[in-house]
C-alpha cells in the first residue's frame, strides 16, 4: 500500500491506512440545484470551483432537465452544479478505524476504560 497517497486529512499515517483499509469514504457525486438568487449555491460552486482539478459546470434549467431526466427541474429560474469529490463517509467505519489506531498508541487506556468492576 503507498502510503504517500493517503496523506490527505492531516491524521498520522496509521490511522490514514486504517481509513483506508476500513473503507470508510465511498465517493459519490452530489447534484446542488437551487433557484439562481439562492447565493448559497454560488458559494458552494465557487468552494468545489476553487478546490477542483478541472472544470465545475453551472447547469440552467434545461441542461440539468437534459442530464438528469427522472428529475423535474420545472422552474426556469433552477440552476445547479455537481460535486465529484464528494461522497458517503460511513461513520460507524471511521470511529472503528479510530478505536484500532487509539488501541495501538495507547493500550493500556483502552484496557481501562474497558475494564468494569
């Protein structure tokens, strides 16, 4: 396993490859859709805009009509853009690779706390 390509989130690398070897992030895009006066949206846009590799589209209403058919984008004020870097982090997942990396930097703690009278 490369290690180098793990050091995205600032943890150490132990607990990086337990992230990893947990699969704890499932990428998945993310569609934004609002009306065109919602600023949120393009704040959210200018943030993946600005922390993207590549081109981030703005949709109007009927491209997002055309690219994504089994939703009804009926007012022609809609607009939206999608996300690629985002996705579903599994919680559950995470604090399990948490618990294996405390286990190891700290045993005795977790013996502790897991000891009941």
């Amino acid at each position: 396993m490369d290690i180098s390509k793990t050091r995205k989130t600032g943890f150490s690398p132990a607990l990086e490859i337990n992230l990893l070897l947990f699969q704890t992030f499932r990428p998945n895009e993310l569609l934004c859709f609002a009306d065109k006066q919602f600023d949120e949206l393009a704040n959210y846009h200018y943030t993946i805009q600005k922390h993207s590799k590549g081109e981030v589209p703005m949709y109007d209403q009927k491209a997002l009509t055309k690219r994504y058919p089994t939703i009804s984008f009926g007012d022609p004020k809609m607009q939206g853009c999608v996300d690629k870097s985002a996705g579903i982090l599994y919680a559950d997942r995470c604090l399990k690779a948490l618990q294996v990396n405390i286990t190891y930097k700290y045993p005795l703690i977790i013996m502790l706390f897991a000891w009941v009278p």
